[in-house]
C-alpha cells in the first residue's frame, strides 16, 4: 500500500520482471530505451574546414556545478570549468568520412579523427593530443582547448551542450558568476 512517500510496487525487482513488447509497459520501456540509446548530440567544432564534429551526450548538472566549483579560483576558471565539461560528456571526436560514404539514410558518415583508426573512437585524450601536435598536453582540458580555436569557441559550445542537456543558458550561465 502506497503511504504518500512512495509508490505502490516500489518493492518490485525491475531486474528480474519482465513485460511483453505489446504491454503499455513494455511498451514504455522500450520508447525510453529508444530515446536513451539515441541521446547524443553531434556539434562541429568551429572554425574547421572540412568539419571536425564531437558527439556528445547530456551532462548531468551536478558535474557542471562540480567543475565550476574546482575551477572557480583559477584564470580563465569559466573556460576551463566549460572545457571540463565538453572532456566528460565527449562521446567521440570524428569527421565526416573523406571517401564520401552515406549510412543507410543517406547521411554523411562520420568517423573517427584518428588517421590510423577509423572505426575507433576517440576522445579527448593522450591519442587526440599527439595528431593536434601539443604531445605534452595532460589533461583533457587541455586537449579541448587545443582542438578549439578559442576560448569563445569552447564557451559556445558548451552553451550549446547544457541547452541539449536540458537546462537554459541562463542557467548555466549563472553558473560562471564571479569566475
């Protein structure tokens, strides 16, 4: 019985209970895990010509509230907060295929940036350091801020990142106060 704090069939084992497809619940499910296996966003990095494009998923606001608070005491805190979020919620950093190749929707394909892996993914790491030419980059803030041309580049970015992820500039953008 439900007693106000807690919904009735709480205690069941959503592991172990299954539903038919038709179900309205199974039916449910199966929408969310649609939407969820297709939550990403793919923006071009600016400035590139051909386009490099990073996919990215959703941020969940306690990280970014989490890197605005590590960076808040440091120069240009605000762009290495923005940074630090692109670096997390990087799923791949690609290009579109340079053979031309099309997905099943006629969609330009995209693949990995990395010259000698293709269908690998790459993110913003040691690998993405070594094809920008900064080897001695250590942390991936720092390979963000080497594939983005400027600081503004980064901050658009993630401006556009945090509205895809469900919270409004303004949000975010009071965030950065006093950074």
């Amino acid at each position: 019985m439900a007693d106000g704090n807690t919904f009735e069939g709480d205690d069941l084992d959503v592991t172990t209970t299954t539903q038919a497809d038709t179900s309205p619940l199974g039916l449910l499910r199966a929408r969310r895990d649609q939407v969820r296996a297709n939550l990403h966003i793919d923006l071009d990095v600016p400035r590139y010509d051909p386009p490099i494009v990073v996919r990215f998923q959703p941020v969940p606001l306690a990280e970014i509230e989490a890197f605005n608070r590590r960076y808040a005491k440091e120069k240009n805190g605000s762009v290495l907060a923005n940074a630090a979020v692109l670096a997390k919620a990087c799923v791949a950093v690609m290009e579109y295929d340079p053979d031309g190749g099309t997905d099943d929707e006629g969609n330009p394909l995209k693949v990995s940036l990395d010259p000698e892996d293709r269908d690998g993914v790459l993110q913003f790491g040691p690998r993405l350091a070594e094809l920008l030419g900064s080897p001695m980059a250590k942390k991936a803030v720092h390979v963000v801020q080497a594939l983005y041309a400027t600081d503004g580049d980064i901050t658009s970015t993630a401006d556009k990142l945090a509205e895809f992820s469900g919270y409004t500039v303004q949000r975010t953008e009071s965030e950065f106060e006093g950074n």
